[in-house]
C-alpha cells in the first residue's frame, strides 16, 4: 500500500514539476521573443531616423527624464492630463490604442504605453523627414512635446496660432514663458536645443 500510495505522489509531483516548468519555458520564450520584437522594431526605428540604436536608446531615455522626471509608468499631470513614462495625453493614446488594436482601458500598462510611444515616434520620425526637417534629440523631442504639426509650424516659421503659442509658453520656464509673441518661437528653440545638446 505504502509502495502503491507513494509511487503515486511521486508521478503526481513529477507532473506537477513538469508543468511548473513548462509554464516557466512558456513565460521565458514569450519574454525572449517580446525582447526580440522590441529590439528588432527599435533597429528598425533607429535604421528610419538615420542613427544607431544605442543613440535613439540614449534619446529616448532623456525624452523619459524630462517628460515624467522618474520614469514611471503611473506619472500623472494633473494640468495637462498627460500620463505615464511618455506623458502621453488622453486624446493621443486613444488614437493609437486604435490603431494599435490595444483595448482603450488597457493603453495605460507599461507595454502597451511603450509600444503608443514607440508608434508616436516612428510617426514623428516619418513626418520630420516627409518635411526635410533633419532627424535628431532635439527634433524627436519636440515632435513629441508639440505634435508633428506644431513642430514643423515652429521650424518652418508658420504664424503662431493661440493653441500653439500657449503650449510653447506652458513648456518653458517661467522667465523664458514671458517672451513677446514675436520672440516666443526663437526661445523655445533655443532653449529645447540646448537641453538636447
């Protein structure tokens, strides 16, 4: 009986064993082929904007600085609306939650505002290029702070609507968000460019 009972606790812990394991096989190849994805669709990313991907990394790392200070998925402006590591507003992750096909109450988990924000910025990258505008830290940034629209107007020194104007002095700092409107766009360059020196 002893035998009987206890070569059945032994099969059952080796079942049981064996599918602990393949579950952890599961979770590491699943791991392994997101990572794969990400890396592959971050060369190719790096591959468009025409720079290494260690230099797009190093890029994106100090958008993250300055956009939620600790990196942290769970950031919230409360002024603005913005959220997460990208700060990325409400409006924007809705549009690309669709176009991502990631359910919109779902946008704000880590992965899926990674792949928002690497979607954001393949789009901006494009739009850069598609108006001869070069490729680097400080235009990456500020397609991503004043949208792709904003940003080719600042560069291509369109008239400053009153949207645009208020979101350039809302990104500068105090003693530079005074500026007359004639000036404003200057300093907000300068000051962006120097930030991504």
């Amino acid at each position: 009986m002893y035998n009987t009972e206890h070569n059945h606790n032994n099969t059952f812990l080796s079942k049981l064993s064996a599918i602990r394991f393949t579950h952890r096989l599961y979770v590491i190849m699943a791991v392994f082929l997101l990572t794969t994805a990400a890396s592959q669709a971050n060369a190719h990313l790096a591959k468009t904007a025409g720079m290494s991907p260690a230099t797009l990394k190093k890029i994106v790392k100090k958008v993250v600085k300055i956009e939620s200070t600790t990196g942290s998925y769970h950031a919230r402006n409360r002024k603005s609306g913005a959220y997460g590591r990208y700060q990325i507003m409400p409006k924007t992750a809705r549009a690309y939650a669709k176009k991502l096909h990631i359910p919109y109450s779902k946008w704000k988990r880590p992965r899926n505002q990674d792949r928002i924000f690497e979607a954001i910025m393949a789009d901006n990258i494009r739009s850069l290029r598609r108006n001869g505008l070069k490729v680097n830290a400080f235009s990456i940034y500020g397609t991503h702070q004043q949208g792709a629209g904003g940003f080719n107007a600042i560069m291509k020194k369109k008239k400053l609507s009153k949207n645009l104007e208020r979101n350039l002095r809302h990104n500068l700092p105090k003693r530079l968000s005074k500026v007359p409107r004639s000036r404003l766009k200057l300093a907000w360059v300068n000051y962006w460019k120097r930030k991504f020196a």
